[in-house]
C-alpha cells in the first residue's frame, strides 16, 4: 500500500477568500501564483514500541520568505499539517521538507493555506497514502489553526479542492463545490502593503448588526444561485459586503476609489481578498480582465503607491496537485 | 386599457419564512390554506382635480378574523396594499374589500401577507392593469409594513411568486426564484398558540455573534446549492437555524422534542415557521411527509395540548392568484 520515492514536489495555489459576501465560508483558486513544498524521507524513524506520534517532520528549507516563516516545524503550519497527516497515517518514517513561498506574506491570498495544503499533498503523494480530500483538508486545516493561530477553511478548501468551494464546516469538512460559469475571471491586486490577518479580524468584533448578518446571507444566497445558473447580473449584485469590508476599509487607502474604478472599467464586483491588503475583481470574461486590471493597478498605485504585483487568472478549477517526484 | 368588472376574488396562500436557515430572506408558499380578498367597485370616485391621491379603498366585511383585524383601510394590511396600488396606477374609482381569512392570526403562516397580496391581485385585476410581479409584490410588501408594523418579504415573495423565493431585497424587489426538487414536501403544525411577530423579533435583539451569522449564511449558501441539485442529504444538513430559533424556543413549549419527533419520522429537518409558534418540516417526498405530520402532531398534542391544526403540501410553485370573476 505504501510506495516510497525520493521526493515529491507539490503546488498549491493562491485563494481569495470572503468573496465580498461569503465571510469565512467562501473560496476560490488562482492558476497562479502558489506556494510549493518539497517531502523527502529522511533518517530518523520514530522507534515502534512508542506508542504516541513523534515529532517526525523537520523543515529543511524555506525560500521567498526572506526568513519570516519558522524553521520550527511545530510552529509552521506546514510542518504541523504534514505532522497532522503522518499522525493520523501511522507513519512512522521522518519527512524532511522544503517550502518555496511563491505568495507574499500577509497579502490576504491564502499564503498560510497554501503552505499548509502543498505540504499534506507532498507528504500524501510521498508515502504513497492515497488520502481523501477530506483528509487532506482536515489536515492543512489542523496546520493553519496551530501554525496561524486560527483558520476558516476558505482558504484551504478551495486550495484542495479547486473551484469555487463553499465550506459549511471546516472540520471535519463539509465542503460543497459550487459551478464555475464559462467565461468567468478573476483579477487580485496585492499592494504595496501588508495587513497581519490577526489585526484584521479585531477590527471585526465578536458581535454584528442582526440587519447586516441578514443582508450578507441574503447575498451569498443570491450569488450561489447566479453561479448555478451563469446568471452574471444577479452575482454582480450579490457581491456586497455587509460585514467585513465596511470595518476594515481604513486598512487600505483609497479602496472605495479602487473599487469604483475597477467597476468603471467593467467588473462584476471588487472587493477585499481574505483580510486584505489584496483587492479581487470578479469580470464576466478575459478582456474585461485585462481592461479591469489595467485600471485597479492604476488606482492601487495612486492611492497607495509602491509596487503592486497583479494577477489575471481564470477561476481555477483545479486544486493543489503534485508537480515533480 | 382599463377592463372594469363587478368583482374580483384572489387567493393567496400561508407561506413558511425563514426555513431555518434563512432568516428574513427565504420562504414558500404552501398549495393551502390561503386567504381570498374579494375587490369591486364602489361609487365614491376621487375628483379629477385633486391631485393627491385619495383613500379610496373601503373594507365591506372581514370573515374569519373573530372581529379582532382593523376594519379602517388605512391600518388594514389589504386596505393599504390596495391603496398603494391603486395610487400607483393612478386609478381614481373607489374600491371596497371583502376579507375571507383563511389562516389563522398570529400563526407564523404570513397570514398579514396573504391578506396583502390577495388584496392587490384582486384590485389588479378588477381594474384590469396587468401589472408586474414586481409592482404587486412592492404594494403588497407597502400594505404589510404599514399595515402590521413591519415587513421583511419572505412571505410576500413567495405569497406573489410561488415556489421557493429568496428576497435579496424586498423593497423595490430584488427577488430569485429558486429550483423546487422533485417530491419535497411540506409539513406545517400549527398549535393552539399565538406569538405576536413584534415580541418574537424583540426577543432577537438587534446585534447577533459573528460565529453564529457566519454558520448562518454557510447554511443558507448549502441549502441554495442543495435545491439547484436535489440533493436532499446536503438540503438536510443546511436546515439548521442558529440565528431565531435558539432565542425564540421558549415561546413553543417542548420545541426540541417536537423538532425530534419529525427527525425521528423521517423528516430533513424541522424548525418555527415564520416567528411561530407553527412549525415546518420538509420531506422527500408526501409519504414521508404523512409519517412526520402524524408523529409532529402527536408530540405537538402532548407537549402544548389543544387542537393542532396539521398541513401536507408540496412546495406550491403557484403564487396568488384570481379565483372568481
């Protein structure tokens, strides 16, 4: 049952989550950029009489991340989600592994899910498990809760499964996979700027108006609807944020002109990715994407300056995979 | 373009809001009971010169309301729904009302709904105007605000337009007409109790837990996928309701034993229809509904006692409309 090989390499890509009205519970892919983690085996194995599981994941390597990240494996949600997915394998054999950031850090693209979901791919493929994605999920999930300090599953769900996924519970998962309409692209902006998730959500409070709760649910009603019937109107009219763009707005310079010029220029709907700093655009096809990222960067470098990096991606509708043994 | 008539007699059916998961925004309409609203022409007609519209809608009769409902127009849900309608298209015939209550007061069945969009179908058609869906619903949602005090449209919507309905926003409306799958079936218990809406809604205060909105909308965005595929498991899973039902429970005695009785039955889920005391379940198809109806009945019977009133419907995909001529 289970292969052994020298190393796996696997992808997995940048997410927005939140979508404008699906806080904490929606996702979806970019084809790029993304973050790959490399397993190898390496010599220590945990001895078989000790009955608990050992720490057995150590972090060999970790590049883009100008040092940032920790080298502890107890403390990088790759490491735990790799450590999460051999517990729960029985594996007792040592992983060693290299992670390679191709997502900045605190950009609100999903950075730590990213890790964390190429990291159980890598080690899944690497001891020949064959896991559900269910585990898989469950697992990254356990990485972005202990090495990030808290998780939602909007960013590992989509970053496991690929398309727009809606997750009712994180875990165990109940993650449903919503239709993608033909056609339907996304531009992120990421400024110059980075926002600590933590900080973010604070600004959000434990309690929200009864009368905005209700208005953002009447909206990802709405838009889960506009995506079963490719009904591009009705999702530009459901992607309204009631809750955390409103509280989080001082976080971004000019983000209501960055907003307004992305749907001058023909967006569907703009909003924050995940916690921000990054702004996503939905746009009904490829040109308008090109005319609505030529326009968000405009705007990005006028009200906030700097270098921003932008991206123009279909809705992937694959997940994290392996690309190298 | 005016048709005129001697009368016209509507019928609107008692609908079920909310749906656990759907506060405020989601409903349907049951094939019965109903009210009918009967509308004909009187001889006071408002002179041409007056520019303002006048109150040129008297009630004749109410039946079935025990003499408690208003019998002034203008504090009357179908009285004002009329009004609106009728200054709307700029009619100056008066009309009187006749107004046959089918559902009971009080009962969580959008009986104050049912009255209004009885009201303007009838007027509609007695002054021959053919107006839109939009505009019946938008006079309808203007009698039930002003009429009883409030409105939210998740029981005029699905009153007017039949089938399952999610008001994105009631009021001009922004209303999408959801898939009904094959089979389901709706239970409705009413007990002998009476809830008046406005305590039921103060109990809910004004501000919610975030963690309770987000499982909220998860539920609500897994349940519009679920009627998309039919997918009755998933449909299932989505009918819980986090927001009302936990801080409204103590109005119905026994609520979580009778909830029980109908998922023990068979049922995908059960909760207050509208802010109660009645209460819905949905079945897979109308033998399933039979077992949940006896088995919610008896437990109704032993935990409130008196004389429940018990409904099996499919989900009516037909709204209000006109009866008799």
């Amino acid at each position: 049952m289970f292969a052994s090989m020298d190393s796996v390499t696997a992808f997995a890509p940048a997410t927005v989550s939140n979508v404008a009205c699906g806080f904490d519970v929606l996702g979806f892919p970019l084809e790029s950029p993304g973050d790959e983690v490399t397993a190898r085996f390496w010599g220590r194995e945990s001895p078989a009489r000790d009955a608990t599981p050992v720490a057995n994941v150590r972090i060999d390597e970790i590049l883009g991340d100008n040092g940032r990240l920790p080298r502890d494996a107890a403390r990088n949600t790759a490491g735990v989600a790799a450590q999460a997915l051999l517990t729960r394998l029985g594996e007792r054999r040592g992983v060693a592994l290299t992670i390679r950031k191709g997502l900045p850090l605190s950009s609100g693209l999903g950075g730590s899910a990213a890790s964390a979901v190429a990291a159980v791919v890598a080690v899944d493929a690497l001891v020949g498990a064959h896991s559900s994605l269910e585990t898989l999920m469950s697992c990254a999930f356990e990485g972005e809760r202990i090495g990030a300090g808290s998780a939602h599953g909007d960013n590992i769900g989509p970053a496991v499964y690929g398309g727009f996924v809606l997750v009712r519970v994180a875990n165990p998962p109940d993650v449903i996979r919503l239709p993608v309409p033909a056609g339907l692209t996304a531009v992120v902006v990421h400024p110059d700027l980075e926002i600590e998730t933590a900080k973010a959500r604070a600004l959000l409070g434990t309690t929200v108006p009864l009368a905005d709760a209700i208005r953002q649910w009447a909206n990802l009603g709405t838009l889960v609807d506009a995506l079963h019937r490719g009904d591009f109107a009705q999702l530009a009219r459901s992607l309204e944020d009631t809750i955390a763009e409103p509280r989080r707005a001082t976080l971004v310079p000019g983000l209501a002109a960055i907003k307004q010029s992305a749907l001058d220029a023909g967006a569907l709907g703009c909003s924050l990715s995940g916690s921000g700093p990054s702004l996503f655009a939905l746009c009904r096809d490829a040109r308008s994407a090109a005319a609505v990222a030529a326009a968000m960067t405009r705007s990005v470098k006028q009200h906030i300056g700097g270098e921003p990096q932008t991206y123009v991606s279909p809705i992937s509708t694959r997940g994290a995979r392996v690309i190298a043994r």
